[in-house]
C-alpha cells in the first residue's frame, strides 16, 4: 500500500502558474498617437512548475537577481528579498545588447524552469476595439479566462496522467471580478475547468521572488508582442527575437498572442 501511495504522488504533478501583465492594458491605435501609444498588445504571461520545486526555484531565482543587478539592489538600500524591478524596465532594448549578462541570465532561466519540469505560458491579443469602446477590466477578463481555457487544455490534454494547477496572479485593483471571473469557469456546467483546484491567489509582487520572475517573463512577452504585431512601429525590438524567440518558443506550451484577446 505505500509503495502505490508513493507512486501516485510521484506521477501525479501539481503544477502552481505565476502569471503577471505584459503590454498594456489601455487603448491603442498607433505609437506615435499623443494619447493611445503605450503597446498593440495585452495579456499574460509567465511560468509554471511542479509544486515541489517552487522554494528551490524562488532561491535560484533569488541569487540570480543579486548577481545580475548587485548595483541595483545596494544602491536601494533595500533587502534584496523585497526589492524588485520590473521586467518591462529591464528587458530593453539597450540593455540587451549592452548587457551579456543580461542575455546569459536569460538562457539559464528558460533552462532552470525546463529542468524542473515546468514551462513557459503566456496568451493575450491585440485591443479589438476602438478608444471610445475599449474596456480595459472586460479586456483583462477575457485574458484571464482565456489562460484558465488553456493551462486546463494542457493539463487535461497534453499530460497523461490529467495534472492539475493553482494559479497565481500579481496583485491587482480588479480582484473580486477576476476571482468572480475564475470561479464561473471551474464550475461553467457546459466546460468546467476541472484542473484548476482554486480560484486564482493574488499576491504582492515585491514579496515573492517567483512572481518576480514571471514579471520579467511578462516583460520579454511584451517586447515580443509589440514586434510581431506591429513590427513597423517597434523595429528596436527585432533584437529581442535575434537572441530569445527560439529558445522561448521551444519552452512554451499552448501560448500565442492572437489579433484580439480570445
């Protein structure tokens, strides 16, 4: 009887998803409009892992940041444990290609999160509506509940035995909807989400090195999504996909950036 009981444990995989924000959630309609030019794109992005390996990942993860950005962090004078910065003001271009450092980090990610048995994710769209009609917290909805659709596919699909995920979201001002939003899903009586266990966890970003890391994973997305969609208007951002996009793909599972959210 504990020989099957281990054997269960083993095969049958929790996984707990770090998603944060990447583009922006506001109107677009062109770069070099005076108003409505901060990104083409909006959604999630992120990663996933086995629950076991979440404390080891979030302490490699850790020293990481303080090898990366020492300078940083000192000059803060903040513990490193609550100090953070934002992935969409790290992954520049400039820094990029300034920083190898920057760009070596950014393999060994990908790789720690493979070898752990997790994966990359991200999914969003471009903003289907014109200014006067977008509705920035329907939009951020519509993302979530796209997510919830595919991380279930995959876990249902694409996993034998079926896996099951917790989702954990950066904190946000919209948090009664979205877990409205994801308790709707699981128990949708025509397509439950059988494989998420919870509604989304929220969580301060600034206090947990794993969303941390997602949030730098959103903020390569969001330079990712910026090129592919509007590739005339962010020619900088070619750099991004020279050095990352094939090894990010590869990491990937069920993610893309359609021409609107869903």
């Amino acid at each position: 009887m504990k020989t099957w009981v281990f054997v269960f444990l083993e095969i049958c995989l929790t996984y707990v998803v770090y998603l944060d924000e990447f583009g922006h959630i506001g109107p677009y309609i062109s770069r070099t409009d005076l108003r409505h030019n901060d990104s083409p794109v909006f959604g999630l992005a992120g990663f996933a892992l086995p629950i076991d390996e979440i404390r080891g990942f979030g302490t490699w993860f850790y020293q990481r940041k303080q090898e990366l950005l020492k300078f940083e962090i000192d000059r803060s004078g903040k513990h490193p444990a609550i100090w953070e910065k934002k992935g969409a003001s790290l992954y520049t271009a400039k820094n990029v290609e300034k920083y190898p450092e920057l760009r070596k980090f950014t393999f060994r990610l990908f790789n720690k999160i493979d070898s752990l048995g997790g994966f990359l994710f991200h999914v969003g769209g471009t903003k289907p509506f014109p200014p006067n009609e977008h509705n920035p917290n329907q939009l951020y909805r519509d993302v979530l509940r796209e997510a919830i659709k595919r991380l279930d596919q995959h876990c249902t699909d694409d996993c034998d035995p079926h896996e099951n995920f917790i989702l954990t979201l950066d904190e946000h001002d919209q948090r009664d909807a979205l877990i409205t939003e994801a308790a709707i899903a699981m128990y949708n009586p025509a397509e439950p989400r059988r494989r998420l266990i919870e509604p989304p966890f929220q969580v301060e970003s600034h206090r947990y090195q794993t969303m941390q890391a997602a949030d730098w994973i959103a903020g390569l997305v969001g330079r990712f999504g910026a090129v592919w969609k509007a590739p005339k208007e962010y020619p900088e951002n070619e750099i991004f996909r020279v050095y990352f996009e094939d090894r990010f793909n590869q990491r990937s599972v069920r993610s893309g950036i359609r021409n609107k959210p869903s």
